[in-house]
C-alpha cells in the first residue's frame, strides 16, 4: 500500500526549495527587465524629455518656448 503523506525526504525538499528560489530570481529579472524596456520606449518616445527644465523663452514671464507646444 502506498502510505499517505508520502516521505519524500531531505533531498526532495531541499531541490524543491533551490528550484523556488531560483524560478523567484527568474521572474524578478524578467519584471526588472520589462520594465527598463518600457521605460526606454518611453524615453525613446518623447520629443525633448528634459527641455522643460532648460529651455524658456526670453518673455519677462519666462514661459517655455511655443516650439515645444503640442508636441
């Protein structure tokens, strides 16, 4: 008869517990991964990402300049 629970010993635990961790670091690289990609894309994607902070225009309000309007 087979006996229930079944002993599955030291050593299965031991793989089981290496094989979670490791598909964990798996997961965690691929999420990392993904989201450098997307952030990437999204600096690829806009036109001028750090002119808002450096160009103005030469009005005494010091607007940012109509160039970078609508874009």
């Amino acid at each position: 008869m087979n006996e229930w629970p079944p002993d599955l010993g030291a050593q299965t635990v031991i793989a089981h517990i290496a094989n979670a961790r490791l598909m964990r670091t798996q997961a965690r690289v691929a999420a990392c991964r993904r989201i450098g990609t997307l952030l990437l894309a999204a600096a690829r994607y806009a036109v001028a990402p750090f002119a808002f902070g450096r160009r103005k225009c030469s009005s005494s309000r010091g607007n940012i300049s109509t160039k970078l309007h609508g874009r």
